[in-house]
C-alpha cells in the first residue's frame, strides 16, 4: 500500500525557518518525482516545488523561489523542504505528493500545517 | 506561464442534480496533461479524472471529464450527498482557482 506521510509543521516567526519531511513507503521511491503542493487559508491549492527521483533535477513556484529548498534521501525514502525566510503568507497545509506522470497526483500525504505568525 | 480559470467560482445544487464545472486555459494546452481533483476540507485532494477525460481508479461513473484545447468540462450527472466539494483542474504546476459545489 502505498503511503505518505508528512511531518514537521508549526508555529514559526516570520523570517524563521522550518523543515518539512514526506516519508514514502509501499512504492519504489527512486522512480518517482515527487512534489510539495499547499493550501493557504481560504484559498486554493498551490504548487510550490517538485524533484526527479535521482534527486538531480527540481523545480520551484516563483513565490518561493530562493527561499525554499527541496531535497531527498532516496536511502530513506523521504523527501523533504527547507523553508527559511518564511512570510506570513506561507502559512498553509503543505502537502506531499507523487507524481505519477504529467502532474498527475494519484497518492498526496495526509497534510502538515505550517503558520507563519509573530 | 499557463494560468487556469475554473467557472463558475461557487455552484449551489441539490443533491440529485447535474453539476457541470468549467475549466479555461490561456492558452492550448494538451489534453494528456488536464487534471481534475476534488478536495475536501481536512482531507487531502483526490484525484478524479486525468487525460481529461478517464476516470481515476475507483471513481464513480457519475464524473466525466471532457474538452480539449483551452476548454475543459467536468460533469457530475446526479450529485450524491458526499460529492460537495471544492474541484480544481490542473496542467502540470499549473491549478486553476477551484469550483465550490455546495449544497443548495
């Protein structure tokens, strides 16, 4: 069975940082780009950072681009993102997802809540 | 950059009723890409139709997805009680703002 499940949230200052994991199981890990998607409060669903299985190739939305990084352990089957310089408008559930081909998110975590707030 | 706009904004249906869902791309985008999710609060985003147009493994037949070019459409023919939700359409980074279907 496939399973992701996320963790790291909470409460950070702005200008903080946090890291996010996504811990995979029940798949080969290393064929699979994997993705970090978010919903802000009231708002709709936001891609924010993808990376191949090798780990060599990763892609970022604009509104964090320089601030957030996106890696992997392939060892552990975990992704993960860095966020530093959080703005109170990264506060969001941040989701984890696999990405099975074309954008197509068949498997996402279960969601881990980040809120940027003084 | 392809931007996704999904009308209208919120639809208000009894259950039993047709919902058809609109999703425009800026510019043509290819069909193999065109994604449809439902979301529900609490829950993490489903996916429902990929390809525009096949149904994700163990969705009902009451979703079709259709279009082609800039225009896609999602159709739930008879709402069941558990399908009021927010829908997003999607082209590889790309989600549109969401459709809201609620109960009338």
């Amino acid at each position: 069975e496939v399973q992701l499940v996320g963790s790291g949230g909470g409460l950070v200052q702005p200008g903080g940082s946090l890291r996010l994991s996504c811990a995979a199981s029940g798949f080969i890990f290393t064929r699979y780009w994997m993705t970090w998607v978010r919903q802000a409060p009231g708002k709709g669903l936001e891609w924010v950072a993808n990376m191949n299985g090798p780990g060599s190739e990763k892609s970022y939305a604009d509104s964090v681009k320089g601030r957030f990084t996106i890696s992997r352990d392939n060892a552990k089957n975990s992704v993960y993102l860095q966020m530093n310089s959080l703005r109170v408008e990264d506060t969001a559930v941040y989701y984890c997802a696999r990405d099975d081909g074309y954008g197509l998110f068949l498997y996402w975590g279960q969601g881990t809540l980040v809120s940027v707030s003084s | 950059e392809i931007v996704l706009t999904q009308s209208p904004g919120t639809l208000s249906l009894s259950p039993g009723e047709r919902a058809t869902l609109s999703c425009r791309a800026s510019q043509s985008v290819s069909s193999s890409y065109l994604t449809w999710y439902q979301h529900k609060p609490g829950q993490a985003p489903r996916l429902l139709i990929f390809g525009a147009s096949s149904r994700a493994t163990g969705i009902p037949d009451r979703f079709s997805g259709s279009g082609s070019g800039t225009d896609f459409t999602l159709t739930i023919s008879r709402l069941e009680p558990e399908d009021f939700a927010v829908y997003y359409c999607q082209q590889s980074s790309t989600f549109g703002g969401g459709t809201k279907v609620e109960i009338k």
